[in-house]
C-alpha cells in the first residue's frame, strides 16, 4: 500500500499537474453548459494517462487561479484546497485526507493466465488486472447523509454499509444483497443544509463504504489503475442532480405510451394468449398500453426471431393488438446463440464482434441460448450492427425493446460454472484491447446505446423506447430501467421506494419495480396496494416469473379488481401531471417521482424518510406497506397542504394519522398548486388532452402548468399555465392556452369550499363534497364567497 504524494507542482493549459515520484495527477475546471465541475484526476506514473469518459462528452476545461497555499479558485464554483504529501484536498463539507494506492505488480508474471478462466478471473477481480487499485479516505461525519448510488436494497440514507458497483445478476434481493443489476458510482452528500455529489468516472468495480468498516471514515476505492473524480456541487440536493446530469447526460422524452400501463408475464407463451390477455383488459375496461413478450416468442431463444409454432404471424399479432391501442414490447438478451447457419451468430462471428476470452478464442457459454456468445458493445462497429439487427423488430410492428440479462448474466462459461456470487463473464476476457474488468460495468450500458440508436436510425421520426435492466451511470439517455427479480413480498414493495428514489437521485428518472412482484405469489392485497403505488412509478408494468401465481388484475376477484382498476385509471387521470413532470425531466434531470428530501432538504424528519415521496414538488404520495394496514402516519413539511381527495386543509410540519382504503392512496396537494388532469381513457393516444381538468388548491396565489405534444416524435411542444389569486372572498383564475388543439372541456376543480355567491364561470359546486367546478373554456373564471 502507497500513500500518493506529490513533489510539486506546475499550472499550465488551463491544468493543475501535479508530479511525484510514483505518481501523477491533473486538476482541472471543466464546464458543459452552463456547469462548472471540478475534476481530480491521479494515476500511477507508468499508467497511461490518456484515460477518456465513456459516458460523458464535452467537456471543456477553463482556466482557475492557483494560490501558494494550493487553493484553487475560480468563479461559480466552490474553492478547492489541496494537498500535496500526502495527497488529499478539501471541498464543500468533504474532506478527502489521502488516497491510497495498493498491489502494484505486473499481470500475469505468475502463470495464472495459463490455468482456466476462473483462475485468471480470480486474479483480475482481485484487484490485480494491471496491478493497481486506488482508494480515497475520506473524513466522516455523524450529521452527513448520502444518497444515490443507483439501484440498491435498504433504506433511503445510504450510510453505514459498503456498496460495491459490479452489474450483477442476483435474483434474490436478501435485506443486505449488493451490488444488484445496476453500477453508478455516484453519491450525494448531505450535511445540514449544504449538498454536493462525487461522480467516480470509472468503469472498473469501484466501493463506497460509507462509515461501515469504521465510523469516522468512508472509502471510495477503484479496482482500476487511476482515479478519476468529479466534484458537483450544490449548495441543495437538487442542484447537484442537475449538474451532474447535465455532465453524464439526461434522459430525451419517452413516448406517452410508455407512462401508461404495461401487462408482462414469463411468459405470454403464444400469440392467442397475448392477444387474449389485451381483450381482456378491454372486457374489464381497464386501461392497457402494452403487453410484453418475455422469451417464450423465439426460436429457441435466438434473439431476432419468432418460434414458428408460438407466435407463426407476429405481425399479425402486433396489427390486432395496435387495434386495440396496445403495443408489443418484444425482450432482447445480449446472448447470441451460437449456431451454424445462424445468420446473427454467422455474421458477428465473421466480423469478429464478440467477447473473446484471454487466449483469444471466441468466448462460449450458456444463457438462455446455450451455446451462446455476447457481442462486445464497447466497439462502435459492434454497437451499430447490433443496432441494425432492429429493423426486425420493428419490421414485424414491435414498438419497444426490453434488455435483460445484460449485466451480462452467464449461467457459464466454457462449460465451467462461474463462482455463485458472480455469474458472469471471466474478468480476464478481452473486449477489444481492453480485460472484461475494465468495461463489465458498461455491458448493458452499451447494448443500450446500440439498441436506442439502432431504433431512431430506422425510426427517426419516432421516440425509442427501451427497458434496461443493467446499467451505468448516464443510462438514463438510452433506456428506463427496472428493478429485476424482486419478489412478492410486502418487504420488496416497501423497499422498492427508497430503490426507486435513490435511482431517481444518481439521474435516472424513468423507472419501475415489477408491480405484484416477480418471484413467489402475490394476492389481490399485495397487488392492489402495488398497483396503487406503482400508479406512481414512473414506469408502471405488472410482471411475474414462470412458477409464480399469475397476476393480471383481474385473477384474485371483483373485489380487488375494482381496487386495481381505480388505480390503473387514475394513473391515466394522472398523465397531463406525469407528461409534464416528464417533460421537466428532460430539462433538469429532476425525477417525477422524487424523495422527499428534495423538496425539504432543510427538514430533518425527511432525511432518512422511505415510505413516503413527492410526484415532482406538489404531490405527496404516503402508500400503505403492509397487509392488513388500515392506517399509516404521514408527514406532511412546513407549509400548507391539501387532502387530495377530501379536499380538508393541513398545516405542516405534522404528523398525520391517514387512513388507508384500498381504493385509493393517501395523496397531498400543496397548496396554491394547480395539477392538471384528465379523463381515464382505455389507452393513450397523442399528448394533447381534450378533457384537461386542473385541481386546484387554494393559496393566495395558484400556479399549474402543463406541457403538450404529439405524445411521440420531435414535433415541437407547448407550456400551458394556469395562474390565479385568491384573498379569501375572491378567485380569480386565468388559464394561458398555448396548444392551440380543440378541447372538449377545461376545468378547474377547488375542494374544500364553502358555496359560492357569484362570479363567472362556475360550472358546478356540490354542498355534500364542498367541491366547486369551474370552467375555463374562455380563459378564465371569478369566484366570490
Ligand atoms: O433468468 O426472461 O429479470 O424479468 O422475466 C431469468 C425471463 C431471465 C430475468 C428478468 C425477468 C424475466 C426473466 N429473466
């Protein structure tokens, strides 16, 4: 173990370099837009520096002042003071008091890489590939929180365990199970009311433990040879995920389709079946988007094709199913089965496109296909062909793509089972000039980038939509992402909150755990409390496993049916809100469904809070968790809140007993918030809405807007907004209409109200749900009391 230390130090283009007998390291300012960020980038001496971003493009270096006592300056963002000898720097709250760098050595000097695989793997994952690895230290503190890290088990405040980034196929999510599919070396730090974000910029297995080995300090180590950190700062939470969105990239807008609701099952195993599980839905009068082709429609699991007995006329298929305003999503695992005559497996083979192992043979082993092949997608060439392989899909009128098993998962691997904690390929396989090691973490990443890219060439004029279930930081521009193989445990549900609002806080905005679980058996309970929260995943699919009970809606009986059909339709109630949430995604990075931590970082008793969250800044969602649950306590922050549903007024900071019907979910307007809605339809069409109702909750001043569009394509988009005042006697209410499309109805619905005396435009006011309906259609409408 070395210690890093510089000996001097020199500025110049732009650069701190800093040089020591062992080591070497490059300070610099960068910006991307409008966003400034540090970069503290070492490595040893012998390594080559010319190490670039795979997930970050653009960024330019401005020139900072360098003062003797080595602080660095520079307008708009926070100073950093470094360290020579040690190395080490402070900035913000985080005080980084060395970095250290272990097992120097060369590869492979032992032998090892002559034995197996395995062997060879072991020594790579050991930390040894090119002999280095990095960790910083870093000072802890009691009052510091962190959050982000992408997808993991536990709770919302990550603090107190060790979080490993290696995309991992583990299908069982234990309390404790980590890493899971996903690998985002990225945190937030929060400490009173002060945010900043650390991005390690390493695709290598990288840790973060986080005052777990020992309290007073956190390590963030790279099994990689150098360490390349990013400094984001704040000063709120919220800022921190803008700007380090703005570097790893955001998410474009989806098509509305894909934030309506999505039917998934392993597997719908023929083509009667799927189309009867739509006609179904359209019998029950419950809203449908999508229905889902888990791998049972293929050939013997050769990807970009269909079993000539199951699913004998895909496009038929997919042309009855599109008449009833469902689309199909079709899954694509990176496994290629390995088979002569094989016009994918011939073709990659004869272009050389897939992962060879050490020896430089064509790596085998076994997935779904067995045997079978991945092709290597950190090489451009490789993503573009697979991204080609496409038009197939789309020729058969499949209108989205959903990759699993990309992590990648290997079941094994030249007839040797990898060891059971890490079933995938061997560390030492070569991907281009480069060990496995180096780019596992980017496997789904790029099999993404291929598949989104591959669907806009042939389709430019339409929105790819596509699912991922591994990823690394930035995946959010090509795909959603879901959670994988939770279960149907009360638990998965529960935890699928803080998994899904920390994913939201690493800058991956649109995602989703499978709604009635994956593995083992839900009930009508379990899946109408998950379908009523999962009414607020920004993803919302039902899917369950092979050997699990099914779960469409309709299975466990009218009477959760009912509840389960209230809430799929509220959700299309919802859409004008979660479009627009969408649309602001795209321009912040900001996820729809948001801790609430974001929107109260000041408040304590939101830190840590898991079981409630905010729907973008007005919207509280607090959902029952447990069976048999009849009420919950919810929390609602300072200010002023509104019963969604009742219309009874709340001021916070309180402590709220909520009951918990199964029809509905316990929900908080903010006050002087205007959300538009609109009628439930039995699926989406186009992002205008003819029926746009706002709810409206009074303050002295109301604001609401809502983005419309063609709900796919590029066509440009229009910001409408509602805005009006209110001083206890007197609303008055002006909404701005951009869209310039007909509406059949515009709305405005204020709850809680006494009866009105006068004004214009009141449509309707019910005295037994104090409910008032105004009408918008001129623009506007006075109420006064
Ligand atoms: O080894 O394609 O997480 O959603 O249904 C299981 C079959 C492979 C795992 C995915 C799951 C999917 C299943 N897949």
């Amino acid at each position: 173990m070395h210690e890093v230390r510089f000996s001097s130090y020199r500025y110049s283009d732009d650069t701190l370099h800093l040089e020591g007998t062992y080591f070497k390291g490059r300070v610099q300012l960068l910006h991307k837009g409008g966003v400034r960020t540090w970069r503290v980038f070492v490595w040893h001496r012998l390594e080559d520096a010319q190490k670039g971003s795979w997930v970050m493009e653009g960024l330019e270096p401005l020139p900072f002042e360098v003062y003797d006592d080595l602080s660095c300056q520079a307008e708009g963002v926070p100073a950093l003071k470094l360290w020579l000898d040690p190395f080490g720097f402070g900035w913000e709250g985080l005080e980084a008091l060395e970095l250290e760098a272990h097992r120097f050595g060369q590869l492979g000097k032992s032998g090892v890489w002559q034995t197996s695989e395995w062997t060879a793997f072991h020594e790579v994952n050991d930390g040894l590939p090119l002999g280095a690895g990095m960790s910083l230290l870093i000072k802890e503190k009691p009052e510091r929180r962190y959050y982000g890290l992408g997808e993991r088990t536990g709770f919302l405040d990550k603090k107190g365990r060790t979080w490993t980034n290696w995309t991992t196929d583990d299908p069982i999510h234990y309390p404790d199970a980590d890493p899971l599919y996903q690998a985002h070396p990225f945190l937030i730090g929060l400490e009173g009311d002060r945010a900043w974000g650390v991005y390690l910029d390493e695709t290598w297995r990288t840790v973060f433990d986080l005052a777990s080995a020992e309290d007073h300090q956190s390590i963030i180590r790279t099994d990689g040879p150098t360490f390349d950190l990013y400094l984001i700062a704040g000063p709120s939470p919220k800022e921190v995920i803008q700007r380090y969105t703005a570097l790893v990239g955001r998410a474009s807008l989806p098509p509305l389709w894909a934030l309506g609701y999505h039917q998934c099952r392993y597997s719908y195993t023929h083509q009667e079946l799927a189309l009867e599980i739509a006609r179904e839905y359209r019998r029950r009068e419950i809203p449908l988007d999508a229905v889902w082709l888990d791998i049972d429609y293929m050939d013997g699991f050769k990807v970009f094709t269909f079993s000539p007995e199951r699913f004998p006329e895909p496009e038929k298929l997919t042309a009855a199913l599109r008449e009833m305003g469902v689309r199909t999503v079709t899954i694509v695992d990176p496994g290629v089965k390995k088979e002569e005559g094989y016009l994918v497996y011939e073709e990659g083979r004869a272009q050389q496109y897939f992962i060879h192992s050490y020896r430089d043979e064509e790596l085998w082993g076994e997935v779904w296909p067995s045997p079978a092949v991945w092709p290597d997608f950190t090489r451009p060439e490789v993503r573009e062909w697979w991204g080609r392989l496409h038009r197939f899909y789309l020729e058969h009128g499949i209108a989205g793509i959903w990759n699993d098993m990309n992590e990648p998962a290997a079941f094994t691997v030249f007839g040797q089972e990898p060891p059971k904690d890490n079933r995938t390929l061997p560390s030492s396989a070569r991907q281009g000039n480069r060990y496995h090691a180096e780019v596992h973490n980017l496997y789904g990443y790029g099999m993404c980038q291929a598949t989104y890219e591959g669907l806009l060439k042939f389709e430019p004029s339409k929105r790819p939509f596509v699912l991922t279930r591994s990823g690394f930081a930035g995946i959010q521009k090509y795909a959603f992402v879901w959670t994988g193989d939770n279960h149907s445990y009360w638990e998965h549900l529960e935890g699928s909150i803080p998994m899904l609002l920390n994913l939201g806080m690493s800058g991956v905005p649109f995602v989703g755990a499978d709604i009635g679980g994956f593995s083992a058996h839900a009930d009508g309970e379990l899946l109408a409390r998950w379908t009523w929260l999962g009414a607020f995943y920004p993803f919302m699919r039902n899917h369950s496993g092979k050997t699990s009970r099914r779960q469409e809606p309709w299975v466990f009986g009218p009477r959760w049916e009912s509840a389960i059909r209230e809430a799929i339709r509220f959700r299309y109630r919802m859409l004008p809100y979660l479009y627009t949430l969408a649309h602001e995604t795209v321009a912040t990075g900001l996820p729809p469904m948001r801790a609430m931590v974001l929107e109260h970082p000041h408040d304590p008793e939101v830190s840590a809070l898991h079981d409630q969250f905010m729907w973008g800044s007005d919207l509280l969602v607090a959902p029952a968790v447990r069976p048999g649950q009849r009420h919950r306590l919810t929390y609602l922050p300072q200010g002023q809140w509104q019963d969604f549903w009742s219309g009874e007024g709340y001021e916070g900071p309180v402590h709220l007993p909520t009951a918990t019907p199964h029809d509905r979910i316990p929900l908080f307007q903010r006050a002087g918030s205007a959300i538009p809605t609109t009628k439930a339809e039995p699926h989406t069409t186009d992002a205008y809405w003819e029926t746009l109702v706002w709810q409206v909750s009074l303050a002295p001043e109301v604001r609401g807007w809502v983005y419309e569009d063609q709900g796919e394509g590029y066509e440009p988009g229009y910001i409408s907004e509602l805005e009006g005042t209110y001083d206890g006697y007197t609303l008055r209410l002006d909404f701005t209409d951009r869209c310039g499309q007909p509406r059949q109805r515009v709305e405005a619905v204020i709850r809680g109200v006494r009866e009105p005396q006068g004004g214009h435009s009141i449509h309707h006011y019910d005295p037994q749900t104090q409910t008032l309906t105004v009408d918008l259609a001129s623009g506007s409408a006075e109420v006064h009391w």
